[in-house]
C-alpha cells in the first residue's frame, strides 16, 4: 500500500468533511499508517508533525501509551450500553471528577457524544428551563459575531461563520448577534482589556432591548477558534457574567475548543473567575481519542426539570452512543494525566518557547498580528501591515503555507489567512523549533510576490 493507491481508492468513494473535493484534483490527500507522540506517518513513510493536534483534539499525543492501556481495558470490560435507565461506572467517575475539576457552581452532568450535540443540548435545556418556569417568551439567543459553536443546523444559527453559514440561512432560527470583543480590531495603543471592556457596551444594549425574550448568552471563551483564532480579554467574560445576572438571561460557555488547558488554565472562564450557568465540553475531552461530549449545569437548573411524569417536564433529548464507556476511559485516563503531570505549569514554559519561535515575524511586512493565549498561537497574513488590509480570500494565501509544510513534514492547516500552532501538549522545544521555520518559509513564500 501506497499514499497513491489509498488516495485513489479513497477518492472514489469517500466525500470528505470541510473539503471542495475538486481541491484534491491537484492537492495530495494523506492517508495515515499510524501516529506517534506529535508524529503522524504516512503510507509513503512521510512524517508530519500534527501542530493543529487533528484539529483541536489531542493533548497528550497520539498512541498515548496512558490513554491506550485504559482505553484496552474498558474494551474488555464493557463496550457501551445505553444510558437511559442503565448507568455505567466510568461515566459517574468522569462526571463526579468534571465537577470537582469545573468552575463552582457546575453540579449536573448531560452526556452527549460530540461538540455540536453538546451546544444543542445547552440551547434546548435553557429554553426549556425557561419554559417550566413560567417565561415561554424567552426563544432567543444572543450570540458574537465572528463565532463558532458547530455544524447542526442549531449550532449555525448561533454561530457567525459565513463560510460555514451563509449557504443555510434559509433553514436558521434567527439569534441576536452582537459585535466580537475580538482585540484584533481594536485602536492603535489601546490595551486588549480596554478594547473588550469597550465593546461590551454593545451586548450590554443588546440585553437591554432583548433580554425578556433571550434565553441565553453563548460565547466562546477567550478565543474564537474557528473565527480565525481572533482573541479577547477575560475582563469581558466578567462583564458577561454580572450582566447576565441582572438580565435574568443564561450564561453558556463553549469550551469544547479552549477547554482543558488550551489557553494556560484548565477551563478559559478561570481567567476571569466566573461560572457559565451551563458549560460545553468535548475535542480535547477524550485527549483527541474518541467522540464524547458533556454539558454541565446547576442543580437549580437541573431542578426546574425534576418532577412527576404527568408534568411533562423532563428533558427527553438522547443520542445512542451517549456517555459511551469506552469514550469515557479515554476521558478518565486524560484528566489522570492532567492531575499526575503538572500539565498546565509544564505548558506555561512550552507557550513562552513558542511565542520566541515566531517572535522574529513580528516586523514581517505581511505578518499584520502574531497573538497568543497559553497554548494557541496564530499569525495573520495581510496585503497591507499597517492598514492590516486582508489579502482576498480568493488567492488561497494559507492553501500555500499547508502545501509548503505538508512537503517540509509539518501537518499546518490554516483557517484563511491565519497560521495557527495549536500543538499536542508533549511537543518538545526542537519539534517547535522546527515547525517556526517551516511557518516561516511557508509565509515567505505565500507572501513573497509583492
Ligand atoms: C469544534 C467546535 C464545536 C463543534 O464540535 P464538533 O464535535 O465538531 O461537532 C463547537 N464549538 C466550538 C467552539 C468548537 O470549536
């Protein structure tokens, strides 16, 4: 077997996610023989490093030989069985050390098995919370421009990637969207928290006029990950929280992306001390091994739902791998690494090592910002460096950079015009190093024509 025979065996058959598979008329397509650590290998015994950790899933590596043993070890014992009326004891394991681990407040726990499942439940449980209260009237979400939550037709609607969305407006609910905190925008001089502080003036509006018909706020913490890994200060998750109080309007947290380590503390929502009235958690949850998902919420939520049948109340949303116990081995397995290893100290020294490694791209005159929260790290490309003028989607700037680096073993797929390193946690100095220099050559070339 052979990257060619697989890719024309594969390209007969399969329609792959994210893709205009015409690309691949021209664009290799890379099957994979096995991972290791960062390491992916293909057929040809091509290695690339996976700095994008397949997108946003792995922390520890891939064949982690941790997660690998507990993952064997389930198998053996119990493979799944459904979670309505039957329980399992990986999945009370998980949920009791989620709570502990979670900001205060998180007492519930509603297993899903993906993001997008997780954001859905999120959404249908503040409404219908709202709902068995007595305030039928709150059908609304406030959402950011510029954000992500996923690919359902729910999760788009409370989304704002019109790459992702513009096509099924059509069939969207339609939420309130509030301009992004994301410092990218702001003023020359003006400090990432004055910027967010500055622009919460516009949800703080949006919630005066809308908040009797609002069930909730979502936001992705921190960093818009799919929005082009734009950033913002923790002093506006603060503002949120105080406002959503005063409004009587939920709080949903999306960490399915920025949760468990990823920008320098376990959860985002730390950096600014809050507890969301609800938390969605998936990606790295499994360390990038299997698809499992959570949404946590109160017990006064949970409350709003408990009472006899005849009431109607309940909450009867399930999907039929929900809570899969071998999903849940792999999550255990992971927070063990977390609580044994010194994970986010160790990564404190891994973010600064890979600020340094691009720090020389600062004056780069088509590098219009490099930023960085904890373990993500992302480079704009720009026509015009003081202007910050984009480069038209259309030229494919980025497409060039994952061509240079896919030749120079390096798996870096930009989102637009945005270099992102968003690396495994176990990637070691020289492996940064290297994956600097190709990024670095990767936008010279992409860039070198004007
Ligand atoms: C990836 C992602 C989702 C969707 O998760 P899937 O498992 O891909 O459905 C939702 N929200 C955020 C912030 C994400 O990054």
């Amino acid at each position: 077997m052979s990257n060619k025979a697989l890719m024309q065996r594969d390209l007969k058959i399969l329609w792959h996610p994210c893709t205009q598979m015409k690309d691949h008329e021209t664009l290799p397509l890379i099957p994979i023989r096995r991972g290791k650590g960062v390491w992916l290998e293909d057929f040809d015994g091509n290695r690339y490093i996976d700095a994008i950790s397949s997108w946003w899933v792995n922390l520890f590596g891939h064949a982690n030989p941790r997660i690998n043993t507990a993952v064997k070890a389930q198998l053996d014992t119990l493979e799944h069985v459904l979670l309505a009326g039957f329980s399992h004891e990986p999945a009370i394991r998980l949920a009791e050390q989620l709570v502990q681990i979670t900001p205060p407040g998180l007492e519930r726990c509603f297993f899903a098995d993906n993001g997008s499942t997780a954001v859905e439940v999120a959404l249908k449980m503040s409404f219908h919370y709202w709902r068995n209260t007595g305030h039928s009237e709150k059908t609304r979400f406030i959402t950011l421009t510029n954000s992500y939550h996923g690919e359902t037709l729910a999760t788009l609607a409370v989304g704002d990637v019109a790459l992702y969305k513009e096509t099924y407006e059509p069939l969207l609910m339609k939420a309130i969207t509030v301009p992004s905190p994301d410092c990218f925008t702001r003023d020359e001089g003006e400090s990432w928290a004055e910027h967010s502080k500055k622009m919460f003036t516009r949800m703080e509006q949006a919630l005066a006029q809308y908040a009797d018909q609002t069930c909730a706020v979502i936001v992705e913490p921190l960093v818009q990950c799919a929005g082009n890994m734009r950033m913002y200060h923790p002093a506006y998750l603060q503002l949120l929280r105080d406002a959503c109080n005063r409004y009587n309007v939920h709080l949903i947290a999306d960490e399915i992306a920025v949760g468990f380590g990823r920008t320098g503390t376990l959860f985002a929502c730390e950096q600014a001390g809050i507890s969301p009235d609800f938390m969605c958690l998936s990606k790295g949850l499994t360390g990038g091994y299997l698809p499992l998902s959570l949404t946590l919420t109160s017990e006064q939520i949970y409350q709003a739902f408990y009472d006899d049948y005849e009431k109607l109340t309940a909450f009867l949303h399930s999907h039929s791998y929900t809570g899969n116990p071998l999903g849940c081995a792999a999550a255990l397995a992971t927070l063990d690494i977390f609580a044994n290893d010194n994970v986010i100290e160790h990564n404190q020294q891994t973010a600064r090592i890979m600020g340094k490694s691009v720090a020389h791209l600062e004056d780069h005159p088509h590098v219009g910002e490099i930023r960085q929260t904890g373990m993500v790290l992302a480079i704009e490309m720009v026509k015009d460096k003081a202007s910050r003028t984009p480069y038209p989607w259309q030229e494919r700037r980025g497409l060039q950079v994952y061509r240079h680096a896919l030749e120079r073993g390096a798996l870096l797929r930009p989102l637009g015009n945005v270099i992102y390193f968003m690396p495994p946690y176990v990637i070691n100095e020289e492996q940064i190093r290297q994956l600097a220099q190709i990024a670095t050559e990767g936008i010279e070339l992409a860039t070198g024509d004007d």
